[in-house]
C-alpha cells in the first residue's frame, strides 16, 4: 500500500507538471504588459518632480514638464488620449526599481542610456541627448573642470554624473544629495564649490538665479531613454513606444518641446 501510494503520488506530480508546461493556464502566464495597458486604459508613468523643467508640480499641483508632455504624447498614442496618464513620483535612486517591480509601466526622468543600466532593464530609442556640465557661484574662479581639485562638488545620488565625476575629477571631493533642489541650495550656501549634472537640468537654475551660471564645456554625452522591465513582456510595449518616438522626430515634436521647455526654461 505504502509503495502505491508513492507512485500515486508521483503520478499526480506529473500531471501537476504536465499541466502548468504543456498546458500553461492564463493566469499563471506573465501577462504582456502592452495588452495590460489597453485593459486598464492608462499608462503608469514614474517621472521625477524634482527636475525642473522635465518634471515638477506646478501652482495646481499638476505634473508639468517636458518628460510630462513627452508621456501624454505616448499616451495619446497607444491609448488615444493624452489624459489616459497616472503620474507616480520617482527619484534616480529608485527608479530603476520601480519599474523593475512593475509599480509603474515606464519611467521617463531624464534617464541616460548606458550599457551598466541596460544589463538590468530595457531602454526605448533615445528621445533627447543632453551633456554633463558645471554649475557654480557667479562669482566663483573654477572654470572647468580642471579646477576641481580638492574642491568639493555636488551630486544627485543615482545619476551618471555621479560615476562620471569621479573619472574626471578623481581628487574633488564629491558629495551626494538626494535631490536636485538640496544640492542647489547647498551650492548657494557655499557647502559646495560646484554642482555636476545633465546641462538640460542645470539650464532651469541660471534662468531663475544669476547668482550661478553655467560653465560652457560639455563633459559626456547623455542620450535619454524611456526606460522599461526588462523581458519579453515588454517588447510590444518598447516597440510601439519607438515606434512613437521616431514619430515626434518627424513631425518635430521632440523640437517643440525642446523649445517649450528648454529654450523657455518655464
């Protein structure tokens, strides 16, 4: 009895087995993440709010930016609407994260293409290219990056200027911030000598202070990317997003945000 009730046993692993190979039921399959959207009749969006003027509330608490218009265009393109959006707050540390775990669908933050990030998660086509600048006092003497020596020099926490800076500046002192908006201030307090990052984001604090300028040289190249999970749930979704892409650069809407957004620094 023993001996049969193994090989019943056994038998019932099998066709447990069988079943979840062979057959695959729906609800244990991983569903396609393009079909998950028309489904749900929105796109979840992670954009970082403190990035100005890619991403930010504004007076109404509304989100607005370039990264904001860039995600009602593909809305509008996959769903018809440019409203079908739920925004969610990101940050360079997390975002990686949140649309690795699925709590947003993509994540457009001013997020660079490189090789490091694309073994972990995948990348649309890039919709902007920006470059790593210098951020410093107007009446500051360091005038590239040659004069970082010994000076101390802010970072945001999980960007590339992060890594970058300590290729190109190996004996600054580098010290990170969470956001962008305590580095500035830490730069306007004199904690800091200089803030590093994408010369796209550092625009919007010389338009608003001529306390700090912008030194002129670019450091790197910095293409941007909509960054999705990584997997073949994925791809119908990347595809129809580059698909979008490529679709603005024709009609030259990737140039009138440009001029909306950067040229205007709002």
């Amino acid at each position: 009895m023993k001996k049969l009730a193994i090989i019943l046993t056994i038998l019932f692993l099998l066709l447990v087995v069988i079943y979840f190979v062979i057959f695959k039921p729906e609800k244990y399959q991983e569903k396609d993440l393009y079909d998950s959207i028309l489904e749900r009749g929105t796109i979840k969006v992670g954009i970082n709010t403190d990035a100005k003027p890619f991403g930010f509330f504004d007076e109404n608490w509304e989100v607005k930016g370039y990264d904001a218009d860039l995600a009602r265009y593909i809305a509008q393109y996959i769903l018809k609407s440019p409203n079908a959006v739920e925004f969610y707050s990101v940050t360079p540390e997390n975002r990686m994260l949140k649309v690795s775990t699925g709590e947003v669908d993509i994540v457009i933050a001013t997020m660079t293409i490189t090789p490091q990030r694309q073994e972990i998660i995948d990348f649309s086509v890039p919709y902007d290219v920006a470059g790593q600048a210098l951020l410093v006092r107007s009446n500051s003497m360091i005038k590239s990056i040659a004069d970082l020596s010994g000076q101390n020099v802010g970072v945001v926490f999980g960007t590339t200027a992060e890594k970058n800076m300590l290729n190109l500046a190996p004996t600054a002192n580098i010290i990170g911030f969470r956001n962008y908006r305590t580095a500035y201030q830490a730069l306007k307090e004199g904690k800091i000598d200089a803030l590093t990052s994408d010369d796209t984001i550092l625009n919007r604090f010389v338009y608003e202070d001529k306390s700090v300028k912008l030194l002129p040289k670019r450091y790197t190249r910095e293409p941007y990317g909509i960054a999705l999970r990584k997997g073949k749930t994925t791809k119908r979704l990347r595809e129809n997003i580059n698909f979008a892409i490529k679709d603005m650069h024709r009609k030259n809407v990737i140039l009138r945000l440009r001029r909306k957004w950067l040229f205007n620094a709002e």
